[in-house]
C-alpha cells in the first residue's frame, strides 16, 4: 500500500534498534539467485526530473507547469548534482541505499496507528463451519499448514520467486515468521528472530476472550506437531481462557506514543516484560474470535474483523497488531489475516496464505511429534496507570474504528481474461477504471499511488507507480463526453493502458522517482543541507498527495487485500484479479465529507469496468 511520506515523517533518521537478519548461511535454494540480484540503482538526476514534469503536467495548471519546469531547472543546475553525488556515494557503500531509511521513513518513525493506516487485512473464503469444534479444526489446519511452510523457510527451500522472468529478493520471506514491531516513544523497534539464529521460537501466540497463551508447536524432539496434536492445544486454551481477560490487544490500535508510553510502563513489571517478549518472540499470533453479530453484509462485516477487529465492542482487545502475522479464524466462518507491514510487503504473505489454505483442503498429516508441553496463559499485572492507558486506548481504538468505511465486494462480469483477450495488461485496465470511477464523482485527476515491486533488486520493497497520466486523463474525460465516439475512447484507453503499463516497467525496473526523490531529501537532511525549494514546492507535494492509494494483490484463493486510505480524503482500492472475475477491497473515512461511501466508491469502480469492456469489445467489431 501507499506510504504517505510527509514533512514530519522526514524528521528522524537515527539508527533502528534491531536485530540484523541478515541470513549467515545464504546457501538453500532459496537463496540461490540472491547474491547475483543487481542493486537497486540511483536513477539519473535528468531521467527523474523529466519524468516528474510528465506526470505533473495532467495535475496543473499550464502557469503552475512552467514554474514547476524553473525549479526543476534550479534544481539540476544548483544542489541537486552534489546531492546526487552523495546519494550514489551511499549506494556504493549499502546493499541497498533505501531499505534501512524506508524501514524507518515508512513505518518504524509514523506516530499514526498502525491499524487501518498501515496494516492491511485479508479476508479468506469463508470457511465451512459455525461453531467452536468447527473453528478449532480449522484453526489447527491453518497453523499445520503454516508449520508445513515454515521447514520450507527454515531450509531454505523455497522456489525463488519471480516476476515475468526475473528472479526476486527472497528476504522477505525469510523474516515474515517471527519478527514483530515494539512501540518506542518517537521511533518504534523492529526485531525478529530468524531461524538461523540459536534458539529460534519454538512456539505461538494465541488469544482467546482476550487472553494470551504461549502454545508450543513443535515436540521435545523439535519436530512440528501434527493437526490432531495443534487441536489438542488449542483445546487447552479455550479450557483456560472461559474467562474474558483485558483487553489489552487495543494498545496494538493506538497512537504509537501513548502505546509506547504504556508500553514502558507495563516493562518495569518482570512479569509483564516476560510475556510481552513471548508475544514478539512468537512465531505468529493466533486469534480465535466469538461469533460476529449478524450482519447485511457478511464478507464487509468480516474484513472489518480482519482489518481493526472492529473495535472494542468487537474483536479489537483480541488481537496484537505489531506481529507480523496474525491469523484470525472466527467461531461462523470468517478467516483471515492482518499484518504489520515493516517486515513484508502483501505477495509474500499472500504466497504463505495460499500454502495454508491449499492445505486445509488435504487430507494428509504427519506423525505425531514426542512430549507436547502444554500451552501457558501469559500473566500481566496492571498498575493503576496502564489501566488508564487502556481506558484511553479503548477511546481511540473506537474513533479510529467507527470512522473507516470498508467495501468488499467481487466484480464477477469478467476477469483478467477480458483484458488479456484484448491484449491489454489487465492491471493498466484496472487502473484506468479506478481513474475513470474517481473522475466520474469528482470531476478532476489526483495523484495516484500504485505499488511496483522492486523486489528484483536486493533487498528491494515497493517504488510508486504514478498511475495517473496525461492519458488516463485524456481517457477518463472522453469517457464522459457524449460526442466522442466509442471508437476514439477505444483508442483513448489503449492509450492510457499503454502508458501506465510503460510506466509499471520503469518502475519496478528502477526507473521510477519517487524512491530517487526520498533518497535525495534524506541526503540533504542527513548532510545539514536545506531542503530544496523544489520538494517544499506545493504542485511537488500535491502531485504526491495519493488521494488514490491502490495495489494489487494477486492470491491463488478467492482472497482479498484491503487497507485504508493514506490521505483523510482519499481512497484505499486493492484487488485480487483472477481470470474470471476480479476481488475488491474499497475503503473511505466516514468523517471526510468530499469522498463517497466505499460501497458507493465501489459501484463506480463496477460500472468503469463495464463501460470499458464495452467499448473495447465496440471497436474490436467496427473494426471487423
Ligand atoms: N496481452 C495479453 N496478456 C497480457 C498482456 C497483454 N498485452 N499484458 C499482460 N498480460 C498478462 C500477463 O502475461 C499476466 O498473465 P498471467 O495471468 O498468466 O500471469 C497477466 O496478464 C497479468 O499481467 P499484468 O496485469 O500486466 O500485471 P503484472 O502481473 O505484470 O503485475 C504489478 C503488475 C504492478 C502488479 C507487478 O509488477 C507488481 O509490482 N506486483 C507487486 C505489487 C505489490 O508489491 N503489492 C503489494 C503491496 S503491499
């Protein structure tokens, strides 16, 4: 999802607290291809300039466009070569010049809930039960077919993943299982204990009616337990936990100082310090939630659940949004997952996910592993101040939570092998639609935020594909206009694809310029040298304003990805395109009185996708 680096969050660059991860031994085949991957680039100054004024140029006015041209101007010719200078001298010295400052930049220094803001959900199909004994089968389904995942980690045996033909960074993978993030006041910590280390979690967290059990998962001979013995445990938890416990789990939805504050204040309790490292130390966190009240729209009710947990009336206490993955599997049905994005971004998590629900539907198990040790409910004592706290955090885990409008949905007209008939990418054909049903409400374009992989590069996570274009725009404005043929919008929109899918390859192939830009304002921060006049300009910011905030997301299982929109007046769209039909997730901010409901939103988003087809398949026949 989008990142919305603003001024403040260009404030602290101090070094993370963390554990390396680095791998020792990068020999399995996992890592076979990775000490070969090229280092993620620093753009040419000229490339990036230019590039910006393309995607400015739909955004302003033709005034604004010639002043924008001056400062670009200055800047080439004033500071930004000796920036530049600096910024490849860092490259030459880091495996990737960006991932230690995007770690802190996009996520550890954002003082911003992690809940809606950054962590997104995922909904799973619904799973074919209602009621505890249903709810334990699966859950202990899904934690064998993690542990089946987790010996393909641990030995480095997982295919290396690729996207068309090029190999990508595997790192990712190797950290999702078991890292976690720590609130700190002003910056929070990122640890993680990767399975090379000596002593690696053996075990992991479950929450039931608020309370937190550290459940062993593998048996004294260090073999993984099988489904009927991870049943038996996750019977024991519900035996012990009949009792509802603090809600502690909304700490993980609050304003990270006031988390960190409360956070530093349950740590002087040795008791307390010791549960909170089984927390993190965990391989994942497991949440096993009460039945959902019923609802008109099951599948939004459910993404709700797996997004913020629906506050603290809902499963909100019943989960520790810091850990990097969090399943939740309810008593009617409703599975899915959360998860904190500092470690991964959605394709590895999703990957892990189709493994555990491929799973589930087979029949087989191992043998049964020696001398299970019986889950340990994990004791807190809360001082007068941290319940305080909590009170607090129940206060705002409630006003983050009512104010998000989520829409799941599934556009079922056609898949990907609509735009594949017609030989267009089918992402730039989503991506326009998302263009067309923003226009058709609001009138105007506005900078728009996809996420490109730059994962072909070691150590790479995410560069901005600029989606919003001279042509898209071209497009979307011909689309509402009458007298223009469908033939012309036709050729419009291939012309919007075309363009957007250019601009796709250039980014995840190092040639974008948001990442280039970030790099040359933390050089200047970090060497003391004022921030050019060109980032502090306004068009600058507003043309990184993501009022449209997308990515895409693709899973073998009818799942889907959703997360909140990055900007008060903006929109969150993620989508799971699959041949015959396309998964939506749409979000809103009820407070914010410009934009539409995501439900709304969404009917938009349905409607550009049919208009599309319409006149694609229209000129296809004239031209017959
Ligand atoms: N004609 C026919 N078929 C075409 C085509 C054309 N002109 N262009 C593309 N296709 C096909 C592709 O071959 C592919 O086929 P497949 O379904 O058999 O695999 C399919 O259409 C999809 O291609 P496309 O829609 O172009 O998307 P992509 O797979 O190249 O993905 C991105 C584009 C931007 C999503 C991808 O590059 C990326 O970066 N993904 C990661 C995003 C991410 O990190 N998200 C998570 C953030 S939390």
């Amino acid at each position: 999802m989008a990142r919305q680096i603003g001024k403040n969050s260009i404030s602290s660059l101090s070094a993370v607290t963390m554990t390396s991860t680095q791998p020792q031994k990068l020999k399995g085949r996992m890592f076979s291809v990775q000490a070969a991957l090229p280092k993620f680039p620093v753009a040419p100054l000229k490339q990036t300039l230019d590039k910006y004024l393309q995607t400015l140029r739909p955004l302003v006015s033709d005034q604004e466009f010639e002043q924008a041209k001056k400062l670009c101007e200055d800047f080439k010719n004033g500071v930004g070569p000796e920036l530049q200078a600096k910024l490849i001298e860092r490259a030459g010295k880091h495996t990737n010049w960006l991932s230690d400052w995007w770690r802190n930049i996009a996520y550890l220094d954002v003082r911003e809930p992690c809940v809606i803001n950054s962590n997104p959900g995922v909904l799973f199909p619904r799973g074919n039960f209602n009621d505890l004994e249903g709810q334990l089968n699966y859950a202990s389904r899904l934690i064998a077919g993690l542990l089946d995942y987790k010996v393909m980690i641990d030995e480095q045996t997982l295919p290396v993943e690729h996207l068309g033909k090029s190999p990508l960074c595997m790192m990712q993978y190797y950290q999702v299982l078991s890292a976690c993030r720590i609130p700190r006041v002003n910056k929070d910590e990122w640890v993680c204990f990767p399975p090379d280390r000596p002593n690696p979690p053996r075990h992991i967290t479950v929450v039931y009616n608020n309370n937190f059990f550290e459940v062993p998962v593998y048996g004294s001979d260090n073999k993984p337990l099988n489904t009927s013995q991870l049943k038996g445990q996750l019977e024991h938890v519900v035996k012990q936990g009949s009792k509802q416990g603090p809600p502690l789990g909304l700490f993980t939805l609050e304003y990270r100082n006031n988390w960190a504050n409360a956070y530093q204040n349950m740590c002087k309790d040795e008791t307390n310090r010791r549960s909170l490292e089984s927390i993190q130390r965990s391989i994942v966190v497991l949440c096993l939630d009460q039945p959902n009240p019923s609802s008109t729209d099951l599948r939004t009710g459910s993404g709700q659940q797996m997004l913020h947990g629906a506050g603290s009336g809902g499963h909100s206490g019943n989960r520790w949004f810091d850990k990097t993955i969090q399943f939740v599997v309810g008593q009617d049905g409703s599975c899915g997952l959360n998860y904190e994005h500092t470690t991964a971004e959605g394709p590895p998590i999703v990957q892990l996910m189709d493994h555990c629900l491929d799973y589930i539907n087979k029949g087989s198990d191992w043998p049964a592993a020696d001398q299970v040790t019986t889950p340990k409910m994990l004791q807190f004592n809360l001082s007068s101040d941290v319940e305080n706290s909590l009170n607090l955090a129940k206060e705002n885990a409630d006003k983050l939570v009512s104010d998000l409008d989520l829409k799941v949905f599934t556009f079922e007209d056609f898949g990907k092998d609509f735009p594949k008939s017609q030989k267009v990418s089918p992402d730039s054909f989503i991506q326009n639609a998302i263009q067309l049903a923003y226009y058709r409400h609001h009138k105007r374009p506005v900078g728009t935020y996809e996420s490109g992989s730059i994962r072909m590069f070691q150590l790479g996570r995410t560069e901005t594909i600029r989606s919003c274009s001279s042509e898209s725009v071209a497009f979307t404005r011909a689309m509402l206009d009458p007298a223009v043929s469908d033939g012309r919008k036709a050729e419009l929109l291939r012309r919007a694809i075309d363009s957007h899918k250019q601009y796709t390859n250039d980014a995840i192939s190092g040639k974008g310029i948001d990442r280039h830009f970030l790099g040359l304002a933390l050089t200047a921060q970090e060497h003391n040298i004022e921030l050019p006049k060109l980032f502090k300009n306004r068009n600058f910011i507003f043309s990184k304003t993501w009022r449209i905030s997308t990515s895409q997301v693709p899973a073998k299982s009818e799942s889907v990805m959703f997360f909140g929109p990055v900007v008060p007046d903006g929109y969150g769209f993620c989508y799971n395109p699959q041949e015959k039909c396309i998964l939506f997730g749409v979000s809103s901010f009820k407070s914010n009185d410009k934009t539409l409901p995501a439900a709304e939103m969404s009917e938009l988003v349905a409607n550009s996708l049919r208009d599309m087809k319409k006149v694609l398949s229209s000129s296809v026949k004239s031209s017959l």
